[in-house]
C-alpha cells in the first residue's frame, strides 16, 4: 500500500488544489507547449532542407533522437531523483535551461 500511497500524496500536493486552478494550469501548459512547438519544427524543417535530407527522413531521425532523450532523460532524472531528491533535479534541469537559453540569445 505504501508503494501507491506515497507517490499519492507526494502528487497531491504538487497539483493545484482546484479543479478551476488545475484547469488553467493544463491550458497555459498548451498554450505553452504549441507556442515552443511551432517555431522549433519549422526549424528543424529548415535544417534538414538545408542538408539536403528528405522531409520523412529528417523527421525519422528527430522522432529517433527525441524517443532516445525522454527514456534516458526519464531514467537519469529517476536515479537522480532517487539517489538525492526531487528538488536537486528540479534545479538541475532549470539550470540547464537556463545555460541554454542564455546561449541561444547569444547566438542570435
């Protein structure tokens, strides 16, 4: 019981606690994830016509890496997660992201 129990309450209290709330909270995270979407496909579009790839080919390959990163981001945040807490990884990743788009503003 406690296997489902923790993970349980340890959610429950990451989510909003409204209905109304956790609402929103999906719909910004839509908004979010179209609005990031859009411009990195037609990027990735653009890098592979420049190499003169196939369109199918080209997005074999970006479905293959990105297959690749979530199982082994999924599995190293995991162990990570596990070996010290959720916050270590949290941060972890926020750094990271904040590196890269610290460089890609500088890049453009």
């Amino acid at each position: 019981m406690s296997v489902v129990g923790f993970p349980a309450t340890r959610t429950r209290t990451l989510l909003p606690q409204t209905v109304w709330l956790l609402g929103v909270v999906v719909v910004l995270m839509w908004v979010a994830a179209g609005v990031l979407n859009t411009p990195a496909m037609t990027l990735l579009s653009d890098g592979v016509e420049a190499r003169g790839l196939e369109q199918g080919v080209g997005f074999a390959l970006i479905n293959f890496v990105w297959a690749s990163a979530m199982g082994i981001g999924s599995m190293a945040g995991g162990l990570l997660a596990a070996r010290t807490s959720d916050a270590v990884v949290f941060f972890a990743f926020a750094a990271l992201f904040a590196v890269t788009l610290t460089v890609l503003a500088r890049r453009s």
